[in-house]
C-alpha cells in the first residue's frame, strides 16, 4: 500500500467513528424529541423568581426593537421580570431606537445601558458582565439581539431550571426566522436542527449533557457568581461557561418547547467570519481544558472535550487528507489502490450522512420533503467543505492573537432587513 493508500485508510476509519457517533446522537435526540413533543414543556411552580433578561447589543439597529417587542411580549408575569439591553459601544443609531421602545413601552422594566470605548467594544463577555453589574434576578436570562422569542420561552426555560436542583441551566431551542432568504441560509437552517439540536437532545438523552447555545438560556445567579462572571478572553463564551458549570457538578438540559427565531447570515463572507470566530472560541475552550480529559474527577463533562478533540484534531485531519488526496488524484500525482473499495464506502457514508439529516428533518413541520433531500446533498459536498477552511482560518487567527497579544474586539455579525 503507497501512503496515499495509508492516509485514505485514516480518512475512512475517521470520518466513519464520527459519522457513527453522531449516527447515535440522532437516535437518541429523536428518541427525546418525540417524547417531549408529547408534552407542552410546563412544569408547575408555586411562585416564579425574578428574573433578568440580558441582551449585548452592538450596532443592531436594524433588528434591535423587533427584539425588545418580543422580549416584553413574554408570558412570564411582568412584574417578575426586567429587560437589560447593553448597547455595547454602538457607532450607529441602536441608542435612539432603544430609546423610542423605552418611550412606547414607560410601565415595562426596560433598561438601557450604553458603553463607551472606555468600559465597552471588547466582545460579548464583557457587555454580559456589565449587565450582569445592575441585573436584580436570582435567574439569568441571555438573548441575543437578532432574537425573536416566541411567548412561553421564558417561563418554560424557568420552570424548568426551578424544578429540578441538579440543573445549573436550561437551554431551549433556536429556529432560523429567515430561512428562505438565500441558499445559504436554507443550509444554516439544516444545520442548526441536526448538528446544533438534534445533537443537543442527543447528548442529553444519553449523558445528560448539553452546551449552553450563547442564547435561549437561562441561568441560576448563584452560579454566575461563583464563577466570577463571563471570561472576556473567551469568543465563544456560550461553550466556555458551559464546562465551567459541568466542572462545578451541575447539569445543564434542553427543552426544546422553548423555541426563539434567529436570524442567520444571508452572505458567505459574513457567515465565514462569523463560524471563524465560533471556531476561535471553541479551540479556546478546548485548549484551556484539555487538562481535564484526564481528570476521573471532571466526571462525563470528560466526553464532551474528547468530542471536541474527536471534530476538531481528528474530524479535521481526515478531511484534509481526503480532500488533498482527492486534488492529487485529479490531477495526476497520486493513486489509490484501495479503488472501489474507498469509493463503495465514501458512497455509503454520504448516504447515511442524508438519512441522518432527514430523520431530524422528519420532526419538524414543512421540512421534510424531496426539496431538502436534494438540498442535504447539496450542502455535503459544498456547504460542509468549508468547515475545513473555517477551521483552518481559526487556528490561523489563534495563534496569531496569542503570538501578537492583540486587545480582543467584537467580531460583529451583519445584520439586515428580514
């Protein structure tokens, strides 16, 4: 065998594992999804704690006050809860359109806070901790400013979380309000139900773990204090004060009745800089646990960072060396004995890849149909290419940051008119 024919071996062996593993993860969300679907997601509560609605705002004047009408439009009592926005900094006119919505809306707890350079625009953890400084709630809720809610999101998040004393969090579940709007965001709207909930119900069902998704959250106040507030070096700081919790033995749960719509990038070049800073955030997480694969005490918090190794070292060495060997062979520089072998099996993987995206897609109203099968393959030979290079730009930009010590800035994702 010639080492184009060992490291195809690799690729196969690896990308299988995984294929597998998420394989088990679909099995398992399907399994709680459709229990759950039975249920409306309510659990009964004597008295509902106050309750402080965060959301970091930077320049989102475009979406901001359709985001403020639905956070206030919760079923949650009104006097139970507040609504913090901070406008982080912001260089367009988000300060007057927050200030219009506190006019139109003068009995609601509706607070404002805008930064300047001095205190503000260094990313998402830090406004999260400036809210976090005035916030009156013994729970924590975080919505991103893009987000539309939908009314029992917030009380079924809190029922939850109130019910059960193992829990540290409650998660919910996240839509794409602008689906339709391009190709591009009919594939982020795949993703997110198979590769974001799908396994998201997955982990729970099996290991009760989940990762806090950065919105659609709730949070005890007792634990954001014990672990000193959001780290303001961490991009990704939905991933990262989600280990910090399992580190501190609690659970964190999906309950998928809580749903909000969000809006997903609509251009390449704004959803590749946007996965290139999740990916930064996630490799800072990984990196900075690593230690904990080897700790029995960090306990199953254990599986989800040799998950994490298991996408982003092996998943992400298999698929370069794939597609390396593919170019060469294209090209004429190498070959590969395996032959058909390689090619049944390739073959065979993209048809589960398709099955498994469509059992997800077979829970959830109109979209189940030829239209997204066509579009599932599509996207596995497009669309998830370039993860690869997302990846590889967030190694890149890692190490570039940790080489030249750069100040952290908020990666803003562009927003637009729906």
């Amino acid at each position: 065998m010639s080492i184009a024919d060992y490291l195809t071996l690799f690729a196969m062996i690896s990308i299988w594992a995984l294929l597998v593993i998420n394989i088990m993860l679909s099995v398992g969300g399907f399994i709680y999804l459709y229990r759950m679907g039975k249920t409306d997601g309510h659990q009964h509560l004597e008295e509902y704690p106050f309750v402080s609605v965060m959301v970091p705002a930077h320049n989102e004047s475009v979406v901001i006050q359709r985001t403020v009408k639905a956070l206030l439009q919760f079923d949650y009592p009104e006097d139970r809860y507040e609504v913090i926005i901070i406008n982080d900094n912001s260089t367009d006119d988000t300060h007057e359109k927050l200030v219009e919505m506190q006019r139109e809306y003068p009995k609601r707890m509706l607070t404002v806070l805008s930064t300047d350079p001095s205190v503000g625009g260094k990313g998402k953890s830090n406004a999260l901790n400036i809210g976090y400084s005035i916030a009156k709630g013994s729970v924590i809720a975080i919505y991103d400013a893009d987000n539309t809610p939908e009314p029992q999101a917030l009380r079924i998040l809190v029922e939850n979380l109130m019910v059960d004393s193992s829990l540290g969090a409650v998660i919910g579940k996240f839509r794409t309000r602008n689906r339709n709007a391009s190709l591009l965001t009919r594939f982020v709207n795949i993703e997110t139900l198979a590769h974001q909930c799908m396994n998201q119900a997955g982990r729970w069902f099996f290991f009760k773990l989940c990762t806090i998704p950065g919105t659609n959250f709730v949070i005890h106040r007792h634990i954001i204090d014990e672990i000193g507030g959001w780290d303001p070096n961490a991009l990704s700081e939905d991933t990262e004060i989600s280990f910090r919790i399992y580190r501190m033995g609690y659970k964190i749960r999906m309950v998928p009745q809580a749903v909000t719509w969000e809006q997903e990038p609509y251009r390449l070049n704004i959803w590749f800089r946007q996965r290139t800073r999740w990916a930064m955030g996630n490799l800072y997480v990984l990196a900075n646990n690593f230690q904990y694969v080897f700790d029995k005490k960090a306990g199953l918090m254990r599986l989800d960072l040799i998950y994490y190794l298991l996408v982003y070292v092996l998943m992400l060495t298999a698929l370069v060396f794939s597609d390396l060997i593919f170019a060469l062979g294209i090209l004429g520089y190498s070959r590969v004995s395996l032959g058909g072998l390689s090619t049944l099996v390739w073959a065979l993987a993209c048809l589960l890849f398709e099955c498994n995206v469509m059992l997800t897609l077979s829970l959830e109203k109109n979209e189940f149909s030829a239209q997204s099968a066509l579009l599932v393959l599509l996207m596995l030979f497009t669309y998830a290419k370039l993860w690869v290079l997302v990846v590889l730009k967030a190694i890149y930009m890692s190490l570039k940051r940790k080489v030249t010590n750069s100040d952290f800035k908020w990666y803003k994702t562009e927003r637009s008119a729906d």
